[in-house]
C-alpha cells in the first residue's frame, strides 16, 4: 500500500533526485553534461540535445517548486544556513577551503539539499503548522 503524506523517506527521495540531477548536470569528476557537452562543441548532436532538454526540464521542476515553496526570502535563508554551516564545518576542520574539488563537491551537495527543500516544503510546512498551501487555480469559464 502506498504511504499516504510527507514522510523522510519522502525527503531522502526528492533528495536522491536533487544530487542525481546535480551531478549528472556537472560534477568535479569530468563525467558530466557540462563535460560531455562543452568539452568539444563542434560534436554536438542530437544525444546532447534530448539530454540537454530532459535535464533543463528536471532543473525548470526543481527550480520553480523551490521558489513557489520557499519564495525570495526563504531561498535568501536556506542558503544563508548553508553557507553558514559551511563556515561552521570550515573553522572545525572539517572542509579544507583551499581544496577547489572539495569545495565543488560540498556546493553541489548543498544546491542539491535547497532543492530538496524546495521540493518539500509545503509538506513541512503543513506539518509543523497544520496550514495547506493552494496555488490559485482559474476556472475555465
């Protein structure tokens, strides 16, 4: 039977799709889009191109159900609690600043975790307050 609300697993899903787009779309490795693609642009062709469209989708869904959720403030704040932590984890010793794959890697986890965020907001939000957001829908008179 299918579990009915918001539940972690849930999170971790939307979470596990937020890293896989992500990194499909660029990562520090060379095994990319961005690689595959930009590496030698007179070899484009129509593989780049259904990948390009499939991934500026997964990133236009992403995108938009993070600004509908969390809105200009709440995006401002997430990323000011990531950076924050960050810095947090950067004093401890536990990122090193000077290493620029590190520093990829860690950002790519981060744009990955705001949209995850995004993408579960509302649930959370319904969760902690008991209040459903609605996205105004026109009826077609």
């Amino acid at each position: 039977m299918a579990e009915r609300g918001f539940t972690g697993r849930g999170f971790l899903w939307r979470l596990l799709f937020a890293l896989l787009l992500v990194g499909v779309t660029y990562n520090p490795e060379g095994y990319s889009y961005y690689h595959w693609t930009f590496t030698n642009v007179a070899t484009f062709g129509p593989e780049q191109a259904v990948v390009g469209v499939l991934l500026l989708i997964g990133w236009a869904v992403y995108l938009r159900a993070t600004l509908r959720s969390l809105g200009l403030v709440g995006l401002i704040l997430v990323i000011a609690l990531c950076a924050s932590l960050v810095w947090l984890l950067t004093s401890w010793g536990w990122i090193a600043p000077d290493s620029p794959r590190t520093i990829t890697y860690v950002s790519l986890v981060i744009v990955a975790l705001i949209l995850a965020t995004g993408m579960s907001w509302s649930h959370i939000r319904r969760r902690i307050s008991g209040q459903a957001d609605v996205d105004a829908v026109e009826e077609g008179h």
